[in-house]
C-alpha cells in the first residue's frame, strides 16, 4: 500500500525484497557487463551505466560488428528482452531462479543470436562474491518488488534529470551503476582530484582513479544493502572538504552517516512528504551547496537557473 498522499512512490521495504534486491544487483551486473565489453572507454566509466525507462532498465544500444543489439530489464512483463537492429530478439522471463541459471540463459541466448560475449564472472563492488555461473544460493525474484523499485527508479530519475539542469559545468548522466547499484548524477568542478586510494572489491585500483580523477559532488539513489537497512538518496563529495560533513542541509530527516561519509535522506521520509518532489530536491540541491561552498567551487561559473520545457536558457 502506498501513502495517501504520495500514491505514486511506492513502500519499498528492505527486509521483504532484500533477497530479491541482491539477486537483482547481479543479474543487473552480468547485463552491464556485456555492455562493458563491447563498449569503448568513456571518462569515468559511464560506458558501462544502465539507463531508466518507461520500461524498466537498458543497456542502450550495443554495437557488435555490423549489428547493434540493446538488453532491456523489462519490470512491467518481467522479461529480459534482447532486442537486435536486423530484427532478431529473445525474451527471457525473470522468475525465481539462481544466477547460474539466469548467466547461462543470457550467454545461451547472444550465442543464438550470433552475438556472442565473453565477460569477467567476477561481480564487482560485492565483498568474496561468487562467479556468476557458480553462484546457486541467490535465486529470489519478487515480480511486485521488482515493479516497484524500478517505479522509485522512475521517479527519482525525473527529479535528477530536473536537479542535472540548474548545472552548467560537466556533469553525467542520470545513469544507473549496476556494481554498486544505485542510480546517480555528478556534477565536476572542473578541478583534478587527489588520486582515489580506497580499494573497491572486484575492481582495480586505475579503474577507481580514472573514475575520480576530479573534484565531484555526486547524488543518487540506493536501495539499501552493504552498509544500510534501508533505501535512501544520498549525497557525498570528492574529496570531502573540511566543513561539509558538518553542513546543514535539507529536508529535517537527512543527516550525515559518519559510517558511510556522506548525507542520507531516508526514502521513507520523501515518500511519506506532502511533496516529495519538492522534499527530494531540496536535499539535491542544499548538499550539492554544502560541497560547493566548503570546496570553494566557481559557482557563478557554473550554476544557472534549472531548465524548464521549450524554453530556451537566456545567456
């Protein structure tokens, strides 16, 4: 049941999706994986996101010599649909079944297609992680779940897509990191950052340094898991100036997590707001401040008012 007042985002309750979620975060991993192979390099590994639809989640297009291909979560049908430019595709259904099962299932199905690709079973970003083709412990699929986190998806998508245009600096994609499994935006001051030290499990370290490379303030939204019991949107900076863990920062509910070196807003306290649009930018926009102030950001050079539809930005 939803919030009277919210009825659009959903109650998205950690501990009755948890085994779903972490079966979710791997098949999403073997998908951007295929993705991650057959893709060039792109600055900060934004080669490798997925993307939110009205679907569910995609690859975007994928080349593979004359042919593109696209793999798509579909969260409405429940289905892994794999879908070629000659007209070719599959379709899988997502049901309970282990990640052996779903690897070999996709690997089976690109050989058939005569889009074959090798990835590394190795999941990233997940502390002694099994390969994908050993692992038979998580098999849970939640179809009304599933539905809903991809609805929270959606609709946080809409409000970082609103958020990323009050930005004129570099900034990313609203994009989905299927290692860590949130979805996110980063705006970059334009400044080189120290190099990132911090060892990621199942990633190397170039990867982690080429990925913070420069001064950011990142936001997005995480389901909960490997840290929190409990889905929240969340704000950090890179590297943490001194003074932002210390930063007020909107709506009442979000705070610092010591634990986790950055601001959390539970997405229960947006959910449960009488406008939670309004409540989740609010804490976008006071913690991307909090970073730019201590860090001494050009903000005149780099912020402008945020966009609005057929109107053109004035200059």
């Amino acid at each position: 049941m939803t919030h009277p007042t919210s009825p659009l985002w959903p109650e998205l309750e950690y501990e009755a999706w948890k085994d779903t979620r972490a079966t979710l975060q791997l098949w999403t991993q073997i998908v951007g994986k295929i993705r991650l192979m057959q893709t060039p390099w792109l600055n900060h590994s934004w080669h490798v996101a997925l993307y939110v639809n009205a679907r569910g989640l995609t690859t975007s297009p994928i080349p593979h010599g004359a042919r593109t291909f696209e793999i798509q979560f579909d969260f409405l049908e429940h289905a892994l649909d794999i879908t070629l430019s000659d007209g070719k595709r599959r379709r899988l259904a997502l049901r309970p079944q282990s990640v052996a099962d779903f690897y070999a299932a996709v690997m089976a199905a690109l050989t058939e297609l005569g889009i074959p690709v090798a990835i590394n079973e190795r999941p990233c970003e997940i502390a002694d992680a099994t390969a994908f083709s050993r692992d038979r412990i998580h098999a849970a699929y939640d179809p009304e779940y599933a539905r809903r986190f991809w609805q929270v998806l959606l609709l946080t998508d809409r409000v970082l897509q609103k958020f990323r245009t009050g930005f004129l600096g570099k900034s990313s994609p609203v994009h989905f990191f299927w290692g860590s499994f949130d979805l996110a935006v980063t705006r970059f001051s334009g400044r080189p950052a120290p190099a990132f030290a911090a060892k990621v499990p199942g990633l190397a370290p170039d990867v982690m340094r080429e990925a913070y490379s420069h001064e950011v303030s990142s936001a997005g939204f995480w389901p909960g898991g490997n840290g929190t019991d409990f889905a929240a949107f969340y704000s950090y900076a890179y590297p943490m100036p001194t003074g932002f863990r210390e930063s007020a920062v909107q709506p009442d509910a979000a705070y610092f997590s010591e634990a986790l070196g950055e601001f959390l807003l539970p997405y229960d306290a947006v959910r449960t707001a009488a406008d939670p649009e309004a409540s989740l930018l609010a804490f976008l926009q006071s913690t991307y401040e909090a970073a730019a102030r201590a860090a001494d950001w050009d903000r005149a050079a780099l912020e402008c008012p945020r966009g609005l539809p057929y109107v053109p930005r004035a200059t």
